[in-house]
C-alpha cells in the first residue's frame, strides 16, 4: 500500500466515483424530487408543482398497493425460502460430489444463470401454456385437467414463483460454492473417523462456517426477490386481475402505462425503505458481523 | 441406497429441473408448426421458426445493436474498474473504505428502482433511443462485480514485483499499466465475460428507454416481434428467439468456464 496524496487514487477512482455520483447518488435525489411534485405524462417536459408527501398519502391509501405489497410478501417469502433451501442443498451436495461428478454437474445446473430474464419468461410461458405447454401435456397424458396457468390468480402466482427459484438459485449455488472452498476435505474425513453422520456434519461443522455467507445470499435474494419484476411483467404483466402485480411493478406500471410518474417514484421509495429495514433486520437477528 | 447414490439421485433431479423448460423451448423451436398437440422430440423437424424470427422487421438489426452494445459495456466496464479496483488494492488514501462502501452498496440497491428518475434525466439530456446512453448505464449494474474481481486480483500479485519496479523508477500509472494489467489476465477475460454476459442480456432499461426500431436492443425487439397482434401470441418466434438469445451466454459458459468459475470466487462477496 503506497501514498501518492490525494491526487494520484482520485484519478484512478474518477470514472468509478463519476458513474456511482451521477447514476446513484444524483439519481436517487432526482427521485425524491419527482415524488415530491406532481409529475405526469401531461406536463412531463414543464413545470412540475410541489405537492409535499401527497404522492405517498396517494400510495399508501390506494387498495391497489395493498394488494401489490401483500403480493410481493407472497412473492419474496416463498421465493427466497425455496431459493435458499435448494441453493444450500445443491452446492452442498456439489461440494461433496467427486470431481468428475461435480464437472458434469456444475455447467448445467448454473445454465439458468446464463439466461436472460427474456429467456425465463419465455421458455416458462412455452412450460406452462395451456395447449402447446409441457405441464399441460403431461397433465392431460395422465388423465388430469389442463390449467390455464395465465387466467387462474394462484397458477399464476405459482408459475412466477417457480420461475423466478429456476432463475434465481443459480447464483446462490455459486455465492455458496465459492464459500464452501473454505471448508476442507479433511475436515469431512476427521469428522466421520469420529463417527459423525453425514446430517451432523452439514448441522454442526458446515453450517456454522457457512452462516457469514448464507446471511450475506439471504440478503441478496430478498433484496433481489423483493425488487424483482420484469421477471413478472414479461410472464403475467401482473395478472390476472392484478394477482401477480408485485409491489415494485405496480410503481413501475403506474408510470409507465399510465404516466403517473410521480406516484411510481413515490413506490419505489417506499420499497427501498422497506429494503433497507429488512436489510438491517437480518444483520441484527443474524448476529454476523460485517466489518470491512 | 448409499448417501453418495442419493446425492447423485438429487443433483439429477435438479438438473432436469434445470433443462426441462430449455429442452421444451428447443424442441418447440425445430418443429416447423409449433400447435397442438407438441410432441416430445421434433418430428416435423425444420429451421422455418428461425428463418421468420430472422426476417421479422428489425431483429437483425437489434441483434447487431445488442452485440455492439454488450462488447463496448463490457470494454469500459474493465477499463472502469480495474482503475478503481488498483485503486483500492494499491494505493492509499484518505476515504477509501467508504468509497469500496459506496460500490457494495450498489448490490443493495436496485438500479431499477431508479427507472423513472433516469427516464426523466435521459429524456432531458436528450439520451432516450440512445445505445451509448445504455452502455453508460450498464456500467452501474456491472460495477460491484468486477471492482471486486479486480481488487481481489491485484492483491495478490506478489510484492517483490512490485517492489522492483518501483526500484526501476516505474510510477503508480506506469505500473498499473505495464505491470498490473498484463499480469491480470484471468480477471480482465473474467470481466469482460460479465460485464458481456450482463449486457447482452438486460431488458428492462432496454426496453423502457429505446423505442426506436432501428436502435432496438435484442431482448426487447424479441419482445415486440412476439406480439403478433394485440391479443395473440406468435409462439414460433418466441420459441426460436428464446434460444437464439441463450446461445451467446451459453458459448460464455462452453468457453469460458474456467476464468467465469476463478472470476466468481474472486469477485465472491467476501
């Protein structure tokens, strides 16, 4: 580590620092300023009127919101639970797999990874559509009806939710396989000699040196799961009769099908307030330290 | 059954788990009239979905624009941060761990939550259907990644290196360019492919701030070819368009494993 005043790592930083300053930090107050005036399609390009908190009074006293809010929590909860149950599970039992095994494995199972969210949507649209859909075939070849997955509220929250654990839990794998690098081979082996099980040995010895890494995935997906909504527009565009229209797309839509740009600023402050709650909750209650 | 053929039995299910909705799309992409009843392989195999993908109006187009753009985004993004990932590995100075702060945080807060602010400052900048515009924005999304591939990387290159360039009177610019860079290969090809991966395939922003047809990128011009009309669906060129996007990000992961995998665990939150 080496000084060369202020002026030499400034220089190195600029670009970085530049595109944090303009498109977090000047953006957000920009947001602030369009939630606090009222600001639609009509006068876009004019002049803006300053109307205080109003946006968030119209917000959080619309049914609308409601709905959307307990959607999201329908949403993020059974998403981020599935998501970490098979991500945990899956890179442990990749971890434990012999290495060619592992080879074979590890390429496919990071594929959805790789995916655009258009190619999610698209190819879990072609899984679940009621004629030419795999899961109707296979529905109808075994004498059971066909669901309309697009016309039917908990279907189609289903559908988002499966496709959004198929999206997400590849990058859990990975957050988690670079994690359990740390934990030795030999360390498996002392354990069976002592005549640990296998389950003991994931509950007692892996788990404990895993938790920094599982709080800091956990945050991530709900984080992720909680914002996430292109995913949903491109599958339900929040249908049907708003059953799947998460909280983060109704600000979305409110904006941008129906100019009320204001409104959708106002939602999507709302939601990073909620973020940063359930941020810090899951530090307090994880107890794990995050210092540097 | 043992604990091992157990294990093996879970990882497959997961794995077709994995590949049954790519597996569906590809088989429904081959048959040359994708209706009802599907069958399981293609046995009316034919390209004709492709050959209408590529002849719907603007999808090449925004096929060539989605490339350029994803090569230039991911160029900038390891110029970008390998300078400040030097920075924070290399260089002292006064506020650099609220700086490293400052990009951590970008993992928590969603650029999309950002959406309208950017539309309304693009629009008065006059950056809508503009494909630089996009290539400045995705630098937000790819920054947290890669700023920490590159410090990560450069804290391990051994200090004597260092240390004899310094006798051989090579200054911090001179370094990073002559010493760092080069001996940086694995996280420089890591970065590119993120920064590549993450570009190509983005469609949010996309989709909201370019209208323009001949501007269009891939994912959101696949979007509009799919509407047939407004209440119809042409299932063909979502089949065929789906795959023709996974293919790129798919040859990432056929040659580039090796430095994606060493890139992971490098720019590994931890």
């Amino acid at each position: 580590m080496r000084r060369y005043g202020v002026w030499v790592p400034l220089l190195f930083l600029l670009p970085a620092m530049g595109i944090l300053f303009f498109l977090q930090f000047f953006v957000w107050s920009w947001n602030i300023n369009i939630a606090l005036h009222d600001v639609t399609l009509m006068n876009f390009q004019k002049e803006w009127d300053f109307v205080g908190l109003q946006n968030f009074i119209r917000v959080f006293t619309d049914p609308t919101t409601m709905a959307s809010l307990k959607n999201t929590a329908i949403f993020t909860i059974s998403s981020v639970s599935l998501q970490m149950f098979f991500g945990t599970a899956i890179s442990y039992f990749l971890y434990r797999a012999d290495s060619l095994v592992e080879k074979i494995f590890r390429p496919i199972i990071i594929i959805p990874w790789l995916s655009s969210v258009v190619v999610a949507a698209f190819s879990w649209k072609l899984m679940a559509a009621e004629n030419i859909g795999f899961i109707n075939r296979i529905l109808s070849a075994i004498g059971f009806h066909r669901i309309n997955f697009l016309g039917n509220s908990n279907a189609a929250m289903f559908l988002v939710v499966l496709a959004s654990i198929w999206w997400g839990t590849p990058f859990v794998i990975l957050l988690l396989s670079s994690a359990m690098t740390s934990l030795s081979p030999q360390l498996v082996e002392v354990a069976k000699i002592d005549g640990a099980t296998e389950w003991i040995f994931f509950t007692r010895v892996a788990l404990p040196i895993l938790l920094p890494f599982l709080v800091v995935a956990l945050i991530l997906t709900t984080v992720w799961a909680f914002n996430q909504f292109s995913l949903v527009l491109l599958l339900t565009e929040g249908g049907p009769m708003n059953a799947t229209r998460v909280f983060p797309l109704h600000g979305y839509q409110a904006a941008f099908d129906l100019g009320e740009f204001s409104y959708g600023s106002a939602v999507s402050l709302g939601a990073l307030i909620m973020n940063m709650v359930l941020v810090y909750l899951y530090i307090k209650v994880s107890g794990v330290e995050f210092a540097d | 059954m043992s604990e091992k053929t157990s294990r093996i039995l879970i990882l497959i299910s997961y794995s077709i788990f994995t590949l049954l909705p790519i597996y569906w799309t590809t088989n429904l992409s081959f048959q040359k009239d994708v209706s009802f009843p599907p069958t399981y392989f293609p046995d009316d195999f034919g390209v004709v979905n492709y050959i209408n993908l590529l002849n719907t109006r603007g999808i090449v187009t925004s096929i060539l624009n989605s490339l350029m753009v994803a090569a230039l985004s991911a160029l900038v993004s390891i110029i970008v941060c390998s300078m400040a990932g030097y920075a924070f590995s290399q260089l002292e100075m006064w506020g650099k761990k609220f700086l490293f702060g400052a990009v951590l945080a970008t993992l928590l807060l969603p650029p999309t939550l950002n959406i309208i602010p950017m539309y309304s400052v693009f629009s008065e900048l006059g950056w809508l259907n503009s494909r630089l515009a996009m290539v400045l924005l995705y630098q937000l999304s790819n920054m947290p990644l890669n700023t920490f591939l590159f410090t990560n990387y450069f804290d391990t290159i051994e200090e004597p290196i260092v240390e004899s360039a310094i006798v051989d009177g090579a200054g911090p610019f001179r370094r990073f360019v002559s010493i760092f860079i080069p001996l940086s290969k694995p996280a420089v090809i890591a970065g590119y492919l993120f920064a590549f991966r993450f570009s190509w395939m983005e469609y949010l922003f996309g989709a909201t701030f370019i209208k323009a047809p001949s501007k269009r990128l891939f994912p959101a011009a696949l979007k509009v070819a799919v509407r047939s009309s407004q209440y119809s669906v042409d299932y063909g060129i979502m089949t065929a368009g789906g795959i023709l996007l996974l293919v790129p990000t798919l040859l990432i992961l056929v040659f580039g494993q090796r430095y994606l995998e060493a890139g992971l665990q490098l720019g590994g939150v931890d």
